[in-house]
C-alpha cells in the first residue's frame, strides 16, 4: 500500500489557496451551497409568482388549509386537482402560523423548502459529472445545474413542473446507475421516483416510460422491482382522491378526460400555436441555445436515453394545443447537467482561453435574456399591491381584475372574502384597473401598481385599489361566491362548493 499518496495529496491541499482546498474536499457541498446562494434570495426577498396555478391552486389551496379562508378555483371544485401538493405546502404554512408569523411567513418557508427540494437536480448533476469525467467532471456538472437561471428561477415556485422535475432527474440518474451496478436500492430508488413523477405530472407519463424502459430493459428482476414499487406512489395518491374527493383517483383521469378528451384547457385559456416551445427557447437561451445542443450530444452516449426522454417531453407539449413555457421545465432540467457533461469532455481539446470563452458564451445567453428580468418581475407589483390592502384587514374584496399578468396574492389576507362580481358595494375593498367606470359611491383610490408583462408587451396598465370612506366590514350581507372562470364543461362534475 502506498502510504506517501495521502501524504502528497495533503501536501497539494495546504499549497492550494482556501477556495481549491473546499472545492477539493467538499466539492459536492459547495455546489450545494453555490445553488441555495442563488435560488434562497429569490425566494427570501422577490415576492415573484411564476404562474397563477402557484397562487390559486397551491398556495392557496395550502392557505386555505392552515387558516380555512380564501377563494376556491373550479379544479378544486369538481375535484381536478390531488391535494398532495396543498397538503405538502401547508406544513410550511401552518409552521409559520403556529410560530405566530403571517401568511407571508408562511408563504417563504415554503418556498424555501422547494429550493431545498430543488437541489435534487444539482445532485444528480454531480452525480453523474462523477460517474463518467471524475471530479472536475462532477464540479462541472453541479456548478452548471446550480446556476443555471432557468433551474434556480423556478426553485421557489410551487408548480407541478417543478416538483416532477425534482423526482424525474434523480430518477434518471438511479436508473442510469440501475443499469451500470444491477443494485436493488438503485433499481428501488429509480422506481419509486418514476411512480411519484407521474403522480405529480400525469403528463410526463412518455418520458417515464422512457427512463423506465432504460432501467428495466431486458431484466425480468428490475421489472419487477421497478413496477412493483412505482406503483406504491400512485396507490397512496388514489388513496387520498379516495380520502378526500370521495373517488379513488380521481384526479388522475378526470385531468385526463376534461383536457384530453372535451378540451377544456385548449378552449377556457386558448391554444397556440406547435413552434411555440423552441421560439421560447430561443428567446430564453438567445446565442447559448447553439452550444446547449452541441455540448447535449457531447455528454455521453450511455445518458442518450435522458436526452430521448427531454426531447419526447417537449415534442408531446408542443401537440397539446394549450402551451405555457413552464411546462416543459422537466426537460430543461433533464438538460442542463447533460450540457454539463459535455462540457465537461470538451475541455481537454480547449485550450484555458478557449475554456474561459466557451463558459462566458454559454451562460451570457441565459443571463442576458429578457426573460430573467421577466421571470423576476412576474407579479411583484400585483403582491404589493395585495400586501399592502392585506395589512388593512379587510373582510371582504371585490377583484375585478383578474387574468394572467395580475393576480391578486390572496394567501396572504387572513380570513378574507373575495367575490369577482361586478364591483361589489358590500364589500370593503375593489381591486381594478385605474381607468374602471362603475366604481360605487363612497369608495375611494388608494396605491396604484403597473401590472408586469412580458417583455416585448409594451407598456402596462396601472392596477389599483378602492377602499371605503364610511370604514371596514360594515356590511352584514356576504358578497357573492369567487368563482373564477369555469368551464362549462366541467360543472357536472362539481362535488363541492365551499
């Protein structure tokens, strides 16, 4: 045995200046902490919402949970949606709660926890730079994933796509290991992570299949294995639509049916067109988009299958007529440590010039996008607005604004009632545009935000307030019910209206 190796390596260690020597020692939790230095700010301090479903559908389920207030959307209503992920977030709610915080408290605990979540990605990502390139291989990898703007811009948010991406990539890494090692906890891990990505994301359903086919192939054992415990995640998620819609599963084929079959997403929030997801990358990624795909097919022919699945997922979103850009994030988190991995095999053939010119290339395009600053803004002036009536403690709130550029924050009001109808006197308070006619008297116009749009939209229409002169909750009668938009498609199914 060699006695004189630790020694030299130690040797190289108290040479090296301290930032090398943690790099060398704890190379995986400084990528760890690289990716939380960037992801937790964002979630601490941005007030940003990527998506109403965030606000509507999960935090506010998650709210409604903890403090038994807020609106109730239609997915809730006919019993589209499982309340796994309400259920999930409101641990963090109720701590914040029980601590005697507010549901603004609430609402950054939880977001904190899904950019812990999140790093599952970073993981795999060094993972896998370690298994094929070493080291420097595991550094480049993890450092690409934990700073890359798409994966910490969506860390805090609290989205399907994100959490299914957060189970699908280690998913892939266990099952590329699966493959390499035969071991059962592999095999086991690499299972289960597929049956709860597809709970979460029905529709990622040909990408795990995919990865499943790669973990199983040939194996009559891993099939076994695998299938065997995917399906414990997704019996315990028919369970709870049993528990708490009354139907085991529901929520899995009543998605599939009222957007699949009748249409109802195409036709209530509109269908675009099949080019949309590469023009939006394009758009995200600007110049880098060349060397994301060059260095994707440099990462390693034995994770070809990771790229098949990126690409199937982006294929099968682009013919489902109704299209946002979050959707295809689990392919773009599948990506970006393959990119990694390319670079990673790239750089013996480059010189360090060359090297340091490849880098800033790959990362300047995502950096400089007007979708950062987009993704940034995204309804911090709708929360400041919201914020700042919520201090107010209003009872009861007319919103008559309400679309995808602004949604009012109502996790953050505790034990307020809204109402969408038309500019409701009962009430104590009306959101609306500036230039709204048909204000009732006695109401007056408080703070005023400009409404974040996109980045080639032009300029925004400024949102306010109206709040009565007379005082607060005076009204006995209650305002009629929020409703939102409600496909009429979908009203038989209703099976609760609280």
């Amino acid at each position: 045995m060699n006695i004189q190796q630790p020694r030299a390596f130690q040797a190289d260690l108290q040479r090296a200046g301290p930032i090398r020597r943690l790099v060398e020692t704890h190379p995986l939790a400084v990528c760890l902490a690289l990716a939380l230095a960037f992801r937790l700010p964002v979630a601490l301090f941005d007030n940003n919402f990527a998506a109403p479903d965030e606000i509507l559908q999960y935090l506010g389920q998650a709210h409604r949970l903890v403090y038994h207030s807020g609106p109730v959307p239609w997915e809730f209503q006919v019993g589209l949606r499982s309340w796994l992920i309400p259920g999930f977030l409101a641990g963090p709610v109720w701590l914040a709660k029980a601590l005697g915080g507010s549901p603004h408290a609430g609402i950054v605990l939880a977001k904190a926890l899904l950019c812990f979540c999140s790093l599952s990605i970073v993981w795999s990502g060094f993972q896998w730079g370690r298994m094929h390139h070493g080291l420097r291989g595991a550094c480049i990898a993890g450092g690409l994933a934990a700073v890359w703007p798409d994966l910490w811009l969506m860390a805090p948010h609290a989205l399907e796509e994100a959490l299914s991406a957060y189970t699908l990539v280690p998913a892939a890494y266990f099952a590329s290991q699966a493959r390499e090692s035969g071991a059962t906890r592999h095999i086991l891990a690499a299972g289960f992570l597929l049956g709860l990505t597809f709970v979460l994301r029905e529709q990622l359903a040909p990408a795990i299949a995919i990865i499943g086919i790669h973990l199983c192939w040939r194996n009559a054992r891993s099939w076994l294995l695998g299938v065997g415990i995917a399906c414990v995640p997704v019996l315990l998620a028919g369970g709870l639509d049993w528990l708490t819609w009354g139907q085991p599963f529901r929520s899995f084929w009543l998605n599939v049916y009222l957007n699949a079959v009748v249409g109802v997403s195409a036709g209530a929030f509109g269908a675009v067109p099949v080019g949309f997801y590469p023009l939006m990358l394009l758009v995200d990624w600007l110049w880098s988009m060349a060397e994301v795909f060059l260095f994707t097919l440099r990462s390693t022919r034995a994770l070809r299958f990771v790229i098949l699945a990126a690409l199937v997922t982006i294929a099968e979103h682009s013919l489902i007529p109704h299209k946002e850009f979050r959707f295809i994030f689990p392919a773009i988190a599948l990506t970006i440590p393959l990119v990694g991995l390319g670079v990673a095999a790239s750089l013996p053939r480059l010189a360090k010039f060359e090297r340091i010119l490849a880098g800033l290339f790959l990362l300047s395009g995502p950096f400089l996008s007007p979708m950062l600053r987009t993704n940034l803004l995204m309804q911090t002036t709708a929360y400041q607005l919201s914020n700042e009536l919520a201090q107010q403690h209003p009872c009861a709130v007319t919103i008559a604004i309400l679309d995808g550029l602004f949604m009012p924050i109502t996790p953050i009001f505790v034990g307020t009632h809204f109402t969408n109808a038309p500019y409701a006197a009962q009430t104590d308070a009306i959101i609306a545009p500036k230039d709204a006619v048909g204000i009732p008297p006695g109401f007056v116009r408080q703070s005023c935000v400009a409404r974040n749009r996109g980045p080639f939209s032009g300029n925004a229409p400024q949102i306010c307030y109206w709040i009565k002169r007379a005082g607060w909750c005076e009204e006995s009668k209650p305002p009629p019910p929020f409703e939102l938009i409600f496909p009429p498609a979908a009203r038989r199914f209703i099976i609760r209206g609280d």
